[in-house]
C-alpha cells in the first residue's frame, strides 16, 4: 500500500486507472463533481473501489460533503445540506439547539454519502475566520470564537461517527487567518504565535479526531520558509505537540496552486513533513503515475493510524431515505429559530 488518497477521472474507472490502482494499492480514494453523475453510478463505482482494494468497507472514499457551497452530491439526486454559518447563527439564540441541529445535520449527510459507499467526509471545517481574511473559509465557518467552533464541530463529528462515517477535521492548524485562497497562490500569514492560539484551540478540543488535513498556509512565527503541510517544525512541534493530535494526518490537495515543484517533489516533502498520507485530487493520470512511481510503502505508524480510523465510526448504521428527511426537517425546525 502506497500512502496517497488518489482522485479519479470521471464517473467509472478506466482501464489505465485499473491498472495502476491494482500494480500500486493507494490507501484510498477521494470523489469530485466530475465523478458523481447519480446514486446508482456513484455507488457502482464505490463498490469497483472496495472489490479492486479487497478492503471493503475499511476502505477509504473520501468526499467534500460540507453543505452549502461544498457539496459534491447535489441536487436533483441528493438534498442540499445548510452551510456551517447557519449552525452559528443559531448559536447566538440557543448554543444547545445549535449542536442538536449541527449533529442531526451530519447524521443526515452520513446517511446519504453511506447510501453511495462512501466512507469519509471532510468534514468539519475548524477554521476561525478573522476580520480581513480572504472568504475562502467564509460561510464554511461555525463562527468567530473557538469555544463555539469546537462544539459545533464536535456536534458535527458526533453525528458523523453515529451515521457510519469517518470525519476529517480541517484545516489544521488553522486557515481562518489566510489573506489569500490556498487554491490559487500560498497564504502567508505574520500573526504573532500568540495570536495563533486561536487558531489551534478548537483543533486541540478535537485532537482526538480519527483524520485531519493540513493546511497549505505559511506561520512565518513558526516556519516562516515552509507551509504547514511540508512544516516537520508546524507538524511536530504544533499540530502533534501542542495540539496533539493523534489521528491520521493528510496533507490537503497537492494540486492546488499555493505548493510548488514537481508532483513528486511535493509528495516526498508532504511525507518527510510528517503527514501520513498525500492527497491527490485531479485525477490526472500522468500525474498519479509519477506520485506512485516516488512513494514508499506506507509506514507501520500510517497503516496503524488509518486502520484505527477506518474503525472509529459505526458500520451498520441506517442510510434509508426516511431517516434523512426526519433529520432534515428536524434540523429544520431548529434552524428556524435562528
């Protein structure tokens, strides 16, 4: 097993990515728009997944399933999921209706991306947005304060774990101070290390997550040279240390513009930084044959770590079209009040 979730192409698999899923065994997969045409697709090229791994449900699927703007299963086939900032909005009428509503919310999302075979979502977002950061984070955000982040992500979590599904808590150590969208170039951020703490906070109340993405974002306080996902001194001394978080640590898409150099360049760095896994979204297949042409096997630590997240969630848990409208309309009926 090599330690890369892998993108794919389109809504089946091709015979080109047959083969090199077979000759290399990536750790997992993450799903996109482009793959996701309807429930009975989705689900046909779920189950191709889990038959060519052999692993099953252990198997990890990924999907940015957020709700509002994020959302990769969209309607007409699937229902759209309120984004983060409705959960904080109704925190300042009820905080405990919030997380009741925060929770119900991700067993309704769990419902649904279990109903197609997957098995993780990214998901929450434990960025803490500052006055004057780009809205990349924006409404993905469960407010301005840690204290009401970290709840409402652990409502999020809980509903998760209940529906069956791995949650992924991003983007750690913080993206909510970033004046630019990693997306398109490197943030960089000056913010003195005590200022940061409110980034951490919320991570550190849920450092015992099963999964978590790094952030492309440079802590000139920390490593001014390096962002955090190919930081050793963000990862070892921050995410591992001061927040301490146990889980497993992917680093968050290779493609995006904020990191330079070549594909493999920028997997070997994810690695020797000390993420676990690299994630690989375009579905390129050039690109993903030269990222597995350069990794390693997948360390004992990394294997251990992902298979006692695999493990984390409940295997049996309902997925039926019913208990997904009862949840959303009772999650309705909270958000109401906001």
């Amino acid at each position: 097993m090599i330690p890369v979730f892998f993108g794919l192409e389109g809504p089946v698999l091709t015979d080109a990515e047959r083969d090199l899923f077979r000759a290399t065994d990536p750790a997992g997969y993450i799903l996109f728009l482009r793959n996701c045409v309807d429930p009975e697709q989705v689900k046909a090229l779920t189950d191709d997944l889990k038959a060519l791994s052999g692993r099953g449900e252990a198997l990890p699927i990924l999907i940015d399933q957020e709700g509002g703007r994020v959302a990769r299963l969209k309607p007409p086939h699937w229902p759209a999921f309120p984004p983060a900032k409705a959960f904080a909005d109704l925190w300042d009428v009820s905080p405990v209706s919030a997380m009741d509503a925060a929770r119900m919310n991700a067993r309704a999302i769990a419902a649904v991306v279990r109903s197609v075979g997957v098995t993780v979502d990214c998901l929450p977002v434990l960025d803490v947005p500052v006055e004057g950061a780009h809205d990349v984070i924006g409404d993905r955000a469960y407010g301005f304060e840690p204290t009401q982040v970290a709840s409402l992500g652990k409502a999020t979590l809980d509903g998760l774990r209940e529906g069956g599904v791995v949650g992924v808590i991003k983007h750690i150590p913080g993206h909510g101070r970033a004046r630019s969208d990693s997306h398109l170039e490197l943030p960089v951020v000056d913010d003195a290390l005590d200022a940061l703490q409110q980034d951490f906070a919320p991570f550190a109340k849920l450092a015992d997550a099963p999964m978590a993405m790094t952030a492309h974002v440079v802590y000139t306080a920390i490593d001014a040279e390096r962002c955090a996902t190919l930081s050793p001194k963000v990862i070892g001394e921050v995410i591992r240390g001061q927040i301490g978080f146990t889980g497993l640590l992917m680093s968050d898409d290779i493609n995006m513009k904020a990191l330079s150099g070549s594909y493999a360049e920028k997997s070997l760095g994810c690695l020797d930084a000390g993420c676990d896994v690299v994630l690989h979204c375009s579905g390129i297949l050039s690109e993903m044959q030269e990222v597995a042409a350069c990794l390693p096997e997948i360390t004992p630590e990394a294997k251990a770590r992902l298979d006692a997240a695999m493990a984390w969630s409940a295997s049996n848990a309902a997925t039926d079209e019913a208990l997904i409208a009862d949840l959303s309309a009772k999650r309705d009926a909270l958000l109401a009040l906001a």
